[in-house]
C-alpha cells in the first residue's frame, strides 16, 4: 500500500508518500524503490524511510552506503545525486552495528521509533517522501496514522487470491482510518522471460484489477516478474532500460498528476 499524503500536520509540510502492503513478499520494497527512482530521475528530491523495522532491505536495493549523521533537527539522512533529481535514505539498517542480527523489539519501542524516524530526521527539501512499511495492519502502521493527517494510498496486491484477500483487508483499514486510496497496483503479473522477453501467466492475471473494481478505487498498471530488475535491485543497481521499470515511470506519472509535487522542507 502506498499512502501519498497532501496535508501534514507538524511532521512535514506539505506533501509526503508511504508504501505498504496487506500480504508479504509481493514486491512491496521493489515498488518502493522504482517508484522514488522514477521521480527522482524526473527531477524530483524524494525521501524514502524504510520504516520495516525488522527487515529492513531499502539501503541494500538502492546501493545507497554511509552513516547517519545529526544537525539541530535531528538525524540526517544520507543523499545521493539521481538523475536530475536526488534520493535521502533512512534506514534502520545504518543504525544497528550487526546486519545479520534479527531485530527482535515489542509493540511499545516499534512505535518510539517510528515516531521519531516522523519527528527527527532532518529531511530537508523534498517534493515527496516514501515509506516502506512491513505487511499487515500493525503498530507501524497504526502509528503513521495516528501522527499524520491528509494521507492517501496506493494498494500493492500479485493476482493471486490470497493476496487480493489480504489487501482487501488494506482496503478495510484504509476507509477506518481515513486514508484516501489512490489506486491499486497490480505486481507478479506474468513471468518475463530474461532470455526471449515473452511474458507467460504463472500466477495468473487480473486479481489486483478485479479489487479495484470490486472496491471502486482506480486500476495504476500491472507490473510482470522480471528477472532482470530483481538482480539488478539485489545488486544495488536499477536497470532503467526494462520494460518493468518503464511500467514504474509510467505509474508514477500518474501519481505524480493525482498529487503534484510539493516543495517543501520537512524537519
């Protein structure tokens, strides 16, 4: 689920994004990554936090190195030059001493650090900020909606029954909580093969846009398996010439005119 938020109350200011799912392993962290790619590439200055405290996987699939510094405002996240735009990375994972050590923390210290990866990290100017959140509808999830107002979302479902059950249930918590939901993207929609490029349907096809009818909200695109993106991510490095990446662009063009890029300087 992507939230896009257009109004923020004293945690930013004008525009800010969050990414999250109902079911895990569909490629939430993958939608994440290309979508702030394709923005910043665009031209825009994004911040992605990687609010999945336990697995934490953004900083590895942007290749984005370094250490966490502090100013006045609180922490500051590390930069990197994308495009013509740029990309601010917030991590756990470039707080913990040990990246092979499980993160094994209770509700109550979850919710302290989301809330103050929302207070204090010195974002600066950004036009939009992206959360990556874990699956379900927990204390991460809770909190971000708890500290923010004026969100709106993005449902990230693969076609299978199961996982379109389980977005529903996004869907559910979305209208409780007075989430806007932006659209549906629909991710493993078909299989691309990486050495004739043709597309067969190992998982089916069409789940995610039979939810978004069922559920009156806009169909965003289908994205296929792609090998070739998958190694590339777990490489560091987006390849910008894929087919599925161009699916990403094109998605986020479509945010983009749904939401408009704010200036802003957050923190």
């Amino acid at each position: 689920m992507l939230l896009i938020l257009s109004e923020l109350n004293n945690y930013c200011h004008n525009s800010i994004s969050t990414v999250t799912i109902g079911k895990g392993g569909v490629g939430k962290s993958t939608t994440v990554t290309v979508l702030a790619h394709a923005l910043a590439t665009s031209g825009y200055h994004v911040g992605v936090l990687d609010a999945d405290l336990c697995g934490p996987s953004l900083a590895k699939m942007f290749g984005i190195k370094g250490e966490i510094t502090s100013d006045d405002k609180g922490w500051v996240p590390i930069r990197q030059g994308c495009g013509r735009g740029s990309i601010s990375m917030m991590s756990l994972s470039y707080l913990v001493e040990d990246q092979d050590q499980a993160v094994i923390w209770r509700g109550p210290k979850k919710t302290a650090m989301i809330k103050q990866f929302l207070n204090d990290v010195s974002w600066g100017c950004l036009d939009y900020l992206l959360i990556d959140t874990p699956p379900g509808t927990s204390d991460e999830h809770m909190v971000i909606a708890e500290c923010i107002t004026g969100l709106s979302a993005v449902l990230v479902t693969s076609p299978q029954g199961v996982a379109v059950a389980d977005v529903l249930r996004q869907v559910t918590f979305c209208r409780k909580t007075s989430i806007k939901i932006l659209g549906i993207i629909e991710t493993m929609s078909g299989f691309v093969c990486p050495n004739c490029s043709d597309c067969s349907l190992i998982f089916s096809k069409g789940g995610g846009e039979k939810l978004a009818q069922h559920c009156q909200v806009p169909f965003l695109g289908a994205v296929p398996i792609d090998p070739k993106l998958a190694e590339s991510l777990d490489k560091g490095c987006i390849s910008t010439h894929l087919s599925s990446y161009q699916t990403y662009c094109d998605i986020a063009k479509t945010l983009h005119t749904e939401i408009p890029a704010i200036k802003m300087d957050v923190g």
